[in-house]
C-alpha cells in the first residue's frame, strides 16, 4: 500500500490539490477545453456544471491521467499530469456515472476486493474499507449477491464503493448519480457530502450537469460551456451575478388587490386563489428595505397569509452567462 | 531503493493474484461449464479419431489428435480471453480503471493469463484422461519432467504472445472477434493440430513455427511418441527455440503495452467506450 506524502509536501509549490493553468484540449480540429485555469482547494467539493460536450469530462480526463492536454499545464496534488502521472495514480481515484464496472459473475464484496489489489491494500484492511463503505453506502446485505443480479442503482453505489475504496486523496467523480432513481441519488449525494466531512485533507471534484446537484454538495462551482469557464464562484456568489432585484411570493387576504405600482415594487403576477385570497408576485430592488414593501402591501387592511423569497436558480445564471440555456446549448 | 522495489512487488503481486482470482471463480461458479465445454471437446475430437481409424492410419495419429486438442483449447483461450481481454475490457468500462491504477497493467494480465491456464488446464485434463481412457490410444514413452518442462514452456510462449496481441488489438482499432477469427482458422490448418507439421511446405513451417503452438505441439507429441512422432526438430531445440520466443513475446507485450497507453492518452479515444 502506498503511503500519502502528498499533503506533507504541501503540494510542492503549488499550492492547491487540483491546478490549472490555460489547459487546452484539442481532438483533431475540434477544441474541447480552451484554456481552463481553476484552483480546487483542499477539504473542497468542486464542480463543475455545464451541459453535455462542454469539456467536463476531457478535463476529468486529462487530471485522471487519462488524457494529455494539447497545451497548458495541470497539476494534481502537486504532481505534473504529463510527467508525473504514477505518482498521481497512487493517489486519487475516479468514478463515473452510468456505467457496469466490475464482472457479472462476481459477487460486490469480490469486486471491491478485486480494485482494491490493484492499489496494493492488505487483505485486513481490503476487508476493514470494504466493512466500512458497505455500511455508508448500504451495501451491506448485497455484499455477498453477484454483480450480474445488481439493480442499476445498487451497482452504481458499488461503482462508488470502488472509487473510494483506496481512500484518495483526491476523487473525480463525473455525473456520479446519473440514471439513478431519485432515493439512490439522494443515498449517493449523502454519501459525498459526509465522506468529505469526516476525512481530513480530501478534495472532490465532481462534474454534473444536474443544477441541484451542484447547488447541494459543491462548495465552489465552475460554470463551463464550450471549453471555457465562464463563472467560478460559490453558489450563492454564482447566484448574485444575476440578482439584482429580489423577487417575492406573497398569498394574501384582501376585499380587492388592484395590480398597481406601488412606489419601487412592482407586482409582476396577480392571480385570485379563493374568495378573497389572492397570489401575487413582486419585484423589489436590492436596496429598497424589505419592511418597506410589507408596510406597502398591508396597507387597506390586507393580510399577509404567508410569503417566501425567490432565489434566482444556476440555469438563470447559466441563461446570464453563455446566452443560452442548456437544452438549447445541447441541440445546437 | 529496496523500499520502493518491495513496494512495487508487492502491489503487482497482489493485482496478479486478484486478477487470476476473477477466472478461477468464474470456473468453479460455473462447473458445469467444464463438463458440457469438455464433453464438446470429446464430441469433436472423436471425428477425427474415428476418420483416421477408417483410413487405417496408424494408431498414434489418434493420440496427435489428442494432444493437438489438448493444446489448441489454449491456443483459443489465448486468442478469445487473453488478445481480446484488453477490448472486452473497454467495451465494459473496466479498461480506464485498470489505466488509472498505480499497478503495472502487465501485471493484470499476467494474472488474467493465469487464471485462464487454470481454468482450460481444469477442462482439457478432463478431455485428456477422457480421451485416452474412451479411444484406447497407447502412449508409447512418459517422461514426466519432459512433458511439464514442454507444457510449461508452451504455456509461456502462447501467453506471452496473447498478451502482446492485447494492446496490439487495441492499437489496430478491429473489432477483437474478427482479428480472433483471423488467427484462429489458419492455425487449424498450418500449425499441426491433426498431424504431423512436417508435412507442410517447409517457408509455411517455419512462418508458422512463430507461433508457440506448432513448435509446443510437436515437441509434446515427440515426448509422447519418440521418434514415431516424425517431429521437426530435436526436442530440446525446439525448447530452446520457444524459451526464446516466449522471452520475445513477453518483451514485446511490454512494449505494446507502454506503447498503447501512451498513444491513448495522446489521441484520448482509445481505451474509452464505444471509441
């Protein structure tokens, strides 16, 4: 088993698990990364949201040691992609969605045995990370079940069980829920989160192109399309590059609710839910207080029945940014 | 130095071991596989022991064609298991994660390479006794150490040779079951399975003494029938001739290896799925 150095050598220099600087990707003429420089810090969930054929992948690729970029560098835990690639391997790991690792006729606990050898773990402790990622992952009762006999949402949560089952330092995980049912995804996305919690020192950079998803684990988002990163921020930061004003929800009780202007607010939506209950949606500026527009609709007697504020989601951001939204970025 | 050596062996003996341990499973999980794939073996070995038996040739024709189908379920676990593993690999999406892995991918298929020896052994030492004990087919010598030494060497050389074809297989882009298709039926015929390789034009011998398989067949057949055996060379030179094959071979696995998952990483399409 190899020993983890990479920490104590802070990185040698470079400072972040994970660095880029002006990597570009070409496959013959077509340019699928054009010049991605981003910073992954330790202990980070990172992701990187764009639609299909953005250039999340090849980069996953590419810090995988999978791929050799065109030009640019790229460093991961300090080590040179390009010429240091062994040293890499020894510590990190990678899981994919949608895929059938592993073979049919295996049983899981066989499989995760089987990955584990190849990062040289001790059978002891193959059976002590295999006892501790079942119960994390639930595997538990399927240990002893063949792969071939899986559900797709169980064989995925053993994919994961693989990537981690050498306890990198750094995993890549590309669209780790994707095909899984809404439970499994939810199972999955658990898992994620609490892994990076209760390691010390471990770096996860996860692409996706499911918005929840990003906005739930990531602590830091890199907003690609077309090879190019466009945003790199956290979400709430991504999220007020496109709030300049706040919207709100309100349900209210009234004898009438004339759709007027009332000073800086503007009602965007009315509509009469029920007798004298009414919906109505409001546009406020960011500076204007917001007791300011409470006072503003109680006013002839009205009564405020509930209300909540609307959050601009990562497609509006997406929208702001490229120009497009994703389906229409993925047609073209 | 020693530390990193100790290191790297242990790592590499452990992926060979895990490795080999998938088809040693598979072929205990499936008995049955051994018994019905043996009994296939009998079924299609007996055509042509019961051809020569009609031609009235002689009776150690019978035995080359035991030990030619001895043999040859090697040869085509080396062709459909061994040179067409790297492929099936991609195609499951195992491929990438062998790569990724800080262990040497010979090592993979070194143990790929033993467990498939266990498993035909398992299976054509059935067919074997079966075969001897059904058709009465006399042996005239025995020597143990000889015969082991042979298997052993012949075993080396077509493995060596599957595992160069692995990554070749990948680097020529075919899809793996023609290139297996192709290897396999010429060897039917040139490499001496069902008589002796002596019969052939001599420039058709020696292109295919390059496989182990001609050279390993009639060395066996000459440790079980002597000169009977109208062998084509002295024993002992055709070992020393597979010894140096088998070494070729390994060497080159190495280097196709090396050289397919530096060409992978430069054309980014190689070792993914359905690229």
């Amino acid at each position: 088993m190899y020993k983890m150095q990479s920490r104590d050598k802070r990185y040698m220099g470079i400072d972040y698990p994970i660095k880029t600087v002006d990597l570009k990707r070409f496959y013959g003429k077509i340019c699928a990364l054009n010049g991605v420089s981003i910073k992954v810090n330790e202990g980070e969930i990172f992701g990187l949201l764009g639609p299909n054929g953005a250039g999340k992948t090849t980069l996953i690729r590419i810090l995988t040691t999978l791929l050799l970029p065109t030009s640019g560098k790229a460093y991961v835990l300090g080590y040179d992609v390009e010429k240091e690639y062994r040293e890499i391997r020894k510590r990190i790991n990678m899981v994919s969605g949608g895929e059938e690792v592993g073979y049919g006729i295996l049983t899981v606990q066989e499989t995760l045995y089987l990955f584990s050898q190849f990062y040289g773990l001790p059978l002891k402790e193959t059976r002590k990370r295999i006892s501790e990622l079942s119960d994390l992952l639930d595997l538990g009762p399927h240990l002893q079940k063949r792969v071939s006999r899986l559900s797709t949402g169980l064989r995925q949560r053993m994919n994961i069980a693989r990537g981690f089952i050498n306890n990198p330092d750094c995993i890549f995980l590309d669209e780790p829920t994707m095909g899984l049912d809404v439970e499994s995804s939810i199972n999955v996305r658990k898992f994620i989160k609490r892994w990076v919690k209760e390691k010390e020192g471990k770096t996860i950079l996860l692409t996706t192109h499911n918005m929840y998803e990003a906005e739930e684990l990531c602590d830091r988002i890199a907003i690609i399309n077309k090879g190019e990163i466009f945003a790199c921020d956290t979400p709430k930061g991504l999220k007020d590059l496109v709030k300049k004003e706040d919207i709100y929800e309100f349900e209210i009780k009234a004898k009438e609710y004339e759709t007027k202007k009332i000073d800086d607010f503007y009602i965007l939506e009315k509509k009469r839910l029920e007798g004298e209950r009414f919906y109505i949606k409001i546009r406020a500026p960011k500076n204007i207080p917001f007791e300011k527009l409470i006072k503003e609709i109680r006013k002839d007697n009205t009564e405020i029945i509930s209300f909540k504020k609307i959050e601009p989601t990562l497609e509006e951001v997406f929208v702001k940014l490229v120009g497009k939204s994703f389906e229409e970025v993925e047609r073209e | 130095m020693i530390k990193k050596f100790k290191e790297s062996f242990s790592i590499n003996l452990r992926t060979l071991i895990a490795r080999a341990y998938v088809r040693i499973v598979a072929t205990h999980r499936e008995g049955s596989w051994i018994f019905l794939n043996g009994l296939t073996g009998i079924i299609s070995l007996a055509s042509y022991v019961y051809l020569y038996r009609n031609l009235g040739a002689k009776k150690i024709y019978e035995g080359f064609v035991i030990i030619g189908s001895f043999i040859l379920a090697f040869w085509i676990n080396v062709l459909w298991s061994i040179a067409s593993q790297l492929y099936w690999e991609k195609l499951s999406g195992n491929l990438r994660y062998f790569i990724i892995a800080p262990c040497s991918k010979m090592a993979i298929l070194i143990g790929m390479s033993f467990g498939g020896i266990y498993m035909i052994l398992l299976r054509s030492s059935f067919v074997l006794f079966l075969a001897f004990f059904v058709f009465k087919t006399p042996l005239k010598y025995f020597n143990p150490l000889l015969i082991f030494l042979t298997f052993f060497i012949t075993l080396f050389g077509l493995y060596g040779l599957g595992m160069a074809f692995s990554s070749l297989y990948l680097l020529w882009g075919r899809e793996a079951w023609h290139l297996s298709s192709l290897f396999q039926e010429p060897i039917y015929a040139f490499s001496g399975l069902y008589y002796p390789i002596r019969v052939l034009p001599i420039f058709i011998v020696i292109i295919f003494s390059l496989i182990p398989l001609t050279l390993g067949l009639d060395a066996m057949r000459q440790c079980f029938y002597g000169k009977e055996a109208e062998g084509l060379l002295n024993v002992y030179l055709e070992l020393i001739i597979l010894t140096f094959l088998s070494i070729i071979f390994i060497f080159l696995s190495y280097l196709s290896l090396k050289k397919m998952e530096e060409v992978a990483r430069k054309k980014g399409t190689l070792i993914e799925r359905w690229q």
